[in-house]
C-alpha cells in the first residue's frame, strides 16, 4: 500500500470546533479499518492524554501525540514515522478546532499546522444538528481559510433523517467537497466525561471496548471507508529526508541497568509512550506498578516516575495503601530520583483533600473550582535529576487542583510564558511539578534521569 516517496497513507481527521464529534469519528474509524485487516496507527494532535487510550483500544497499537508545541515542529514528521513503522495506514485526530493552536501564537500547535507537516489530506467532521443549507458557508469557509490545508471531504455528524441529509448532502455538494460519511445520532458511542474531559479507558473496562467496538460499527455502516482509505493514499510525499525519531541507545554497555518503577494503573494514566522508550534506551529497566493494588515498589527500584492521572478520584483508595505510600516515602526520603507530573505531585504531598498521601513534600493539595489549562514555556530554576538549572523546556498544565504552597525553597521550574512564576519542587533526588513535559523534545532528561538512578 506505501509508495517508497509518500510514506504511510494518512489522514487528519478534524473539525470546526470541539464537541463535533471527531473523537467518534476518529476512533470508529481506526477500528473499522483495523477491523478489516489493516494495521493502524493511532495519533492525536497536541497534549491530550485520554484520547489516545481510545485510539488504542481501537487499533491494539499504542496511541501517541503530535505537538508541535511541546516537541516543535522539526519533530512532528519523525514521531509520526516512529509510530506509524510497519503499519497500512495512520489516522491522525486534530485537537480543538481545525486553526485553533497556542494561543497567541498563530497556528502554532494547531490541527492545521500538523496536517501541513505530514502533507496529510483533513476530513471535516461536522455537527449537523442545527443546520442544514447553512452547512455549505461553514465548509466553504473552512476550505478557503488556509489553502495549503487540504479538505478532502466531510463527515456529516449528528443526522436527524433521511430529510436532513439530503438537504445537507445538497448544500455540501455546492462547495464541491465530496461527503465521505453520515452518522446518526446514537447513545451507543457516548463516552462519559468528568472534570477534564473523556473518562479514561482504564477506569471503563469493558465499557469502553463497548463504546469503541460501537464507534467502529457506526463509521462502518456509515462512512465510505474505500473512499476514506483512497483520500490517505493520496497524501502528499514528506518532506525529502524524513526519517522516524529513535530514542537513541545509551554507548556503553558496561553500565549498570538501574531499575526504574513507573506508576499506572486507573489513577495514572497520563503518559507518553516515548518516555518509557527513552529510559529503557538510556540503560534502565522500566517495570509498571499500580499505585491502587501494589503495597509496595518492585523489588529493587532505584527511581521512580510518576505522571499525571486523576489522584483526586481515587484519593481514597491511594490514602488507604498505606503500605506503598510508606515505599515510596522512604525511596524518595533516602535520596533516589523520582520524577512526579501533575497527578504525581499531588501524591507526594502531605495530603489531598484532607486524606494522607505520602507526605514526601510539605505541601497540601486539594481540589478547586478553577480550570488551570494551557501551554508554557519553562526553565529550569534548579538542578535536578531531570535538568539542570537553565534547561528550557516547553510544557502543558491541565489540572482542577490546587497545591499550598505552589513552590518549594527549591522551585522546579520558572514559568516564562504566559506569566512570569515559580512552580514545583526539587528536593533531595526528586523533581516534582503540575507541568507535563514531552522527553522526546530533550533526550537528555532521560539519559539525566538513568544516570542519576545509576549513582543515587
């Protein structure tokens, strides 16, 4: 199916606004195309962490991200290729609206932008459920915006009836763009949300190979997937020179391999494949752990990295693991390197929402009305087992809590952009912080990370 100058046929699956619809569309048709026999690769633009579990589920491939934000846009085409290796086709959902980016930075991190990249044609999905002839000046004026994005066709999303498609097929048939799907509205794809966002495949369970396998069925029955596959097909070559992104091996092979223990599990569940690829690439041995069931960090864990997820739903059941809480306080207290995001700093403090966590920071969390939500542009404040002090790096908040106080005597990071802070903590071997940060954007932090583990 891959022509040696065009690479894997692609697709960008996007749309107008968020709550359109493309996660739907995105996932059934990842599964449809699984379902017949095809390898897909999943990808999701930008920083989200939910979306591509789903992806996953679809595909039994890894979902993985897209941000030119967080990696810039030098590596987008890499990663794509990393992932896509070995596979028929990749499906790429956007993020947000088809232009929305960072904000305050044109088309930075936007749906468009990766599409450019990848030289990949957009399918629009459209929510039809207020509109009909109107929906030939929305398409119009989407197609027209940006003339190197190419649309290639439409998903009319959230059909009431026969009567309605017609009238809407007519009126995209005006634009010139060819319609490639008509769903229905249905409950069956329905996927829960919470305060940030889809609740996660992990906390479903086979809810949500229900909702997927139901996702697939209706873009089958409801799509031309020959017409679909054929737009990924006429992807435009990439950019001469492109080669996949390899989280390059550590030199030495006399070197220790220290064993590295990464939290999972329902209550963490915010990651990035590359980060474990980077460590076992780095020299280390990575072993999962459920923070939930485990009573106690595997047998000779010599670091620990705890991402984002959702501590305050689990806050507690986390409480109540007394036994691992007691591990991971004296790992950390005795000096080894722990990297803690988001979720992982709320579980390091003294307490969340009133319940005992594992008290290595002196520092409270607790939930908040107020959405923390964005981009930002980071430095080092001081050395650490991640970076050492001046190191830039751009990262991602997304959070409903609230940590008192928001900074140690020992910040991890000064926030540069959008407003000038100081945030986290870095004390004894750990670096803890709200800020979600992508490795692959600076490789070194992992290599930093195993070493440190190696010496502590």
């Amino acid at each position: 199916m891959t022509s040696p100058d065009s690479g894997v046929p692609r697709l960008v699956v996007a749309a107008p606004s968020s709550g359109s619809g493309k996660t739907t569309v995105a996932t059934g048709l990842m599964a449809a195309l699984a379902g017949r026999g095809l390898a897909v690769s999943p990808h999701k633009v930008g920083p989200d962490y939910i979306d591509p579990g789903y992806h996953a589920l679809a595909t039994g491939r890894v979902g993985r991200n897209l941000d030119a934000y967080l990696c810039g846009t030098e590596l987008v085409g890499p990663l794509f290729l990393h992932g896509a290796r070995g596979c028929d086709i990749a499906v790429v959902e956007g993020v947000m609206g088809l232009y929305d980016g960072a904000a305050g930075e044109g088309e930075l991190a936007s749906t468009a932008q990766v599409a450019k990249l990848l030289r990949a044609p957009v399918v629009l999905v459209v929510d039809a459920s207020s509109q009909s002839r109107s929906v030939a000046a929305l398409v119009h004026g989407f197609v027209s915006w940006d003339p190197e994005v190419r649309i290639g066709g439409v998903i009319l999303n959230k059909v009431a009836s026969d009567r309605h498609e017609a009238l809407l097929r007519e009126a995209v048939d005006s634009v010139g763009v060819p319609v490639l799907g008509v769903l229905r509205r249905t409950a069956r794809v329905d996927v829960p949300s919470r305060h940030l966002g889809l609740v996660p495949v992990a906390e479903r369970g086979p809810e949500a190979v229900d909702a997927v396998t139901a996702m697939g069925a209706q873009v089958a029955a409801g799509c031309d997937l020959e017409a679909l596959v054929g737009l990924a097909r006429a992807a435009g070559p990439l950019p001469e020179g492109s080669a996949p992104w390899t989280p390059v091996p550590t030199r030495s092979v006399k070197k220790s391999t220290p064993r590295v223990a990464v939290a999972g599990g329902a209550a963490f569940t915010f990651s990035y494949a590359e980060h474990t690829e980077l460590l076992a690439a780095a020299g280390a041995e990575v072993v999962t752990f459920d923070p939930l069931r485990d009573e106690e960090l595997p047998e000779g864990t010599r670091g620990l990295v705890i991402g984002g997820g959702f501590p305050e739903v689990y806050a507690c059941e986390l409480s109540a693991n007394e036994g691992l809480r007691k591990s991971v306080a004296e790992l950390a207290l005795g000096g080894a390197p722990v990297a803690a995001e988001c979720a992982g700093l709320l579980y390091l403090c003294r307490e969340l929402d009133g319940l005992p966590m594992c008290g290595v920071l002196d520092a409270a969390a607790r939930m908040s009305e107020r959405l923390t939500l964005g981009y930002r542009d980071a430095v080092a404040v001081s050395d650490s087992a991640l970076a050492g002090a001046g190191t830039r790096l751009r990262g991602h908040e997304f959070h409903r809590t609230v940590v008192e106080p928001g900074a140690g005597a020992s910040p991890a990071w000064g926030m540069r952009a959008p407003e000038r802070r100081v945030e986290g903590f870095v004390e004894r071997g750990v670096h803890a912080s709200y800020l979600h940060t992508h490795w692959a954007a600076e490789p070194g932090v992992a290599r930093r990370f195993v070493e440190r583990c190696r010496t502590s």
